[in-house]
C-alpha cells in the first residue's frame, strides 16, 4: 500500500514537473528584434524606419497552444537613416516621443499550427491610445542555440494598420493612413 501511494504521488509530481516545464519563459534579445514600418510618401516612394530598441518577455507553451507577449518599443529609437526626418517623427506631428518615449503591443491570443505559431491577436498601446492589432506570421522557428546554450523562439510578424486609429493624423491624404508594420523577434528562453 505504502509502495503504491508513494509510486502514485511520484508519479503525480513527475507529471506536474512535465507539465509546468512546457510553459516557458523567453526575454526578447535585442540583437535580432526590431520593429519597421513602411509608408508611401506622398504616392511616389515607399519611406522605411526602425526602430533599434525593443524589449519585452513572451511566454510559450507549444504543448498547450498557448502564449502572452508584452512587447515594448522605444519610440525614440527610431532610425530612418535621415537625421532630419527622425527629429521630425519624434515631434507632436508623428509619434510625440517627448510625451509618449514607448508603445506597447500585448497578447494572450496565439493561434498555432502544431508547435508553430502561426498569428497573435492583441492591443497596440501607441500616443496613449489602445486598439486592437491582429499580426500574421511570415516566419517562426524554435532552435538550440549554441553559442548562448539556450533554446530561442522568434518569427517574422506583420500587420497593416491605419495610424488615425491613434490619432496620428499629419499628412493625411498626401501620407496614406495605412502603414505596413513589420515585427521581428528572437526571444532567449530563460
């Protein structure tokens, strides 16, 4: 009797160690995680800018299908590759970096197919304004990392919005209102 209790709650605890083990943490790593975006200008050229600093954790559970991710964005990284044009879309016309330094995007609605994430559905905090952001991704893979000795999960995601959801208005029509933006991530398990 003894011998069997003691084989269950064994078993049990095995089981719950298997369990909790497939939840896992990840921290962004900044190496390989920006955020672009990409707008026509005035319907000749496509303009492009970065930004160089993202932060943030993701939890993973491929087991269960599921996932939270709280990415933030320094807003003030942003890198056009023109002086001039980023001290313009720091300013109260384009994203008011002074009042509003970071944007965040949030979720808890992963959809999988198999062990792959597939999309993520959550809000965009940007200018102090919450709207809901559906992105699809192009690409996600889990590795063994070698040189870190840590596994990493990250992917290409992508999502068009339209920037008066939050109130960025300058330039419309001449500057479209749809924005093409594109998020890489590599997260490092911890």
């Amino acid at each position: 009797m003894r011998t069997r209790l003691f084989a269950t709650l064994l078993g049990l605890s095995t089981l719950a160690f298997q369990v909790q083990a497939q939840n896992a943490t990840y921290v962004v790593e900044a190496d390989h995680s920006f955020v672009t975006f990409a707008v026509v200008h005035n319907g000749t050229s496509t303009t492009r800018g970065r930004f160089d600093t993202v932060t943030g954790s993701i939890q993973l559970d491929q087991a269960a299908q599921k996932g939270q991710a709280s990415i933030v964005i320094d807003m003030n990284s942003i890198n056009s590759g023109s002086t001039g044009f980023d001290e313009h879309l720091r300013t109260k016309d384009f994203f008011d970096t002074g009042a509003f330094p970071t944007a965040r995007f949030e979720s808890s609605a992963f959809t999988f197919e198999g062990d792959r994430v597939t999309s993520l559905s959550g809000t965009l905090t940007l200018l102090g304004v919450q709207q809901p952001v559906a992105l699809t991704a192009s690409h996600f893979n889990c590795y063994a990392n070698k040189r870190l000795q840590r596994d990493v999960c990250g992917g290409d995601f992508e999502a068009t919005i339209q920037r008066s959801q939050w109130g960025m208005n300058f330039g419309i029509p001449g500057i479209p209102d749809s924005v093409r933006l594109e998020i890489q991530i590599e997260a490092i398990k911890q």
